[in-house]
C-alpha cells in the first residue's frame, strides 16, 4: 500500500509527497505531532497535520531567518527565538561566537524533546551553554523584558493554533519594547501568492508598519510550503537591511552556508510587483 502525505494550500490544491512510513505520532496539550520518513525531503515532522520542517530544504528557512539580520548588526549579543522547537534557528546562531545569550522560548516542551530523538540535523546544538530554554508562552515571556535584545526571531507556526498570538499588534508592540536601540524583529510573514495567506501577510505588515520606524520584507523560495513562495517581515527601530547592511564583517566570520550569501542579501528585498502592491495596501 503507498502512503502520501498531502497539505491543502487551499481548497482546491494542494501539496503531495510519497512517504515511506510514518515514525512516530503523539498529541500534546498543544497540537499533534507526527513524524514521517520521506523518499524526497528526508525525515520531516508536522503539526497539526502542517508540515514544519524536513531534512532536505530546512537549512533555506534558517539560514534566512537568521544569517540576515546577523548581516546587518554583526555585534548581536543577546537574541531571544520564539517558537522553532526543531532546533533549525538556534543551531544556526550558536555559529557566532560573539552571541553570548539565546533565551529560546518554546510553549510545547514535547516538540523540542522528540526533535532531539527524530530530527538530530536540526536539533544538535539546542543544549549549548549560551541557549537558555523557556517552556512557556512567548507571548507571557516577550513582556519580561524591556530595551534587552538585540534580536527576537518569531520562528512561528501559521496564525492558527498555538502560533495565533504571535500575529497580533499587541504581541509586536512587546516585542518593540523588549529590543534595545537597534534591536531587529524578524517574524514568519506568510506567502504573498495564494489569498488565504496574503491575507494574513498583509495584516502582519500593517501591524509592524504602525510601530517600527523600519519596516521591510524579504523573500525566499521554499520547496515543501504553500506556493513555494515565502516571506520573512524585517522590522527595526533604527537599522535598515540595505543601507546598514556590512557585508565585509559578515563575511569575516567564515561561516559556509547552502543559501544564504551577500548578494542575496541585497537581491532578497527586491521583491516582485504585485507583492509591493500588496504590501502598499495595507494600513
């Protein structure tokens, strides 16, 4: 018997893999998790039925979420990551030798404990002295701190579930007092191509627009999520992605990765027409 592992982008497509087996399921108080062995994408895991991350193209999801910013303020000591319990963002910091603290606040405990035993390519460095866990709600956690971060990486499930908090003015405004002078907020901003999740990009960028003196947004192509399309929200209170951007320190760092390099980092931002217009209305 084949078994297929399917996720609807919307009522009438959807996105189709071969599955060897399925490893592993549980239901937390949270959200179900299921764990899965690929012919094409390698091991990957779900929630909620919602694929989250596989071997094969995570390192394009985490190197931009964090090389980016990493690029603009090459100083970021102190960096708070809400949500990614696979692992996949945190490992990617701990390269830098200069962070010194990564308070990783993750609400479903269970998430990053099965990723540890299902998923060791993106776990590997959760346990590294600088990483402090917080099994807690990032929404509770974010209002603890006032003018502290250097970085907060919203590393989010879609706005439905546990991850729905993590979209409101309220949440961002929080986030805004928690950064320091030059503090960087990156948030998951959605797809701009099919309309049930431009619809919950263009919410997401009218709410940072309304308090972040810096505002933009950033594209990369991500094989396994809906349209292939994907978005992260850049927002600042002082530094801008292009014109702060220092290339020459990132790159003195020597850090090799798969799709994050300089040149998409300036090229990342030119996004396409209708996306400009799209994001020019929101309010």
């Amino acid at each position: 018997m084949e078994l297929w592992f399917s996720e609807k982008s919307t009522e009438t497509c959807e996105f189709k893999i071969k599955v060897k087996a399925q490893i592993y399921s549980e239901e937390t108080p949270f959200q179900k998790i299921a764990f899965f062995e690929s012919y094409d994408f390698g091991r990957f895991f779900t929630l909620d039925g919602l694929m989250m991350v596989n071997e094969k193209d995570e390192f394009i999801y985490h190197d931009m979420i964090v090389h980016v910013p990493l690029a603009v303020n090459p100083e970021i000591k102190r960096v708070m990551v809400i949500g990614g319990g696979d692992g996949g963002t945190i490992r990617e910091l701990t390269r830098y030798k200069h962070i010194e603290h990564i308070d990783f606040v993750e609400i479903d405990e269970r998430v990053v404990q099965l990723c540890r035993e299902y998923l060791p390519q993106t776990a590997c460095k959760i346990d590294d002295p600088r990483v402090h866990h917080h099994y807690v709600d990032g929404i509770k956690f974010v209002k603890e701190n006032k003018d502290y971060y250097d970085l907060i990486l919203v590393d989010s499930t879609d706005p439905i579930g546990p991850g729905e908090g993590l979209f409101t003015r309220e949440f961002y405004t929080d986030c805004y007092n928690a950064l320091n002078d030059k503090g960087i907020l990156i948030n998951q901003h959605e797809s701009p191509y099919y309309p049930n999740y431009a619809k919950e990009m263009i919410k997401a960028h009218s709410k940072l627009k309304a308090i972040f003196p810096v505002c933009k947004v950033y594209q990369f192509h991500m094989p396994t999520y809906a349209s292939g399309h994907w978005l992260f929200g850049f927002a600042s209170k002082e530094l801008d992605p292009l014109i702060d951007h220092k290339p020459e320190i990132w790159e003195s760092f020597g850090l090799k990765t798969k799709y994050y390099n300089t040149e998409l980092h300036r090229g990342c931002f030119a996004l396409p027409t209708y996306v400009i217009e799209q994001l020019e209305d929101a309010n």
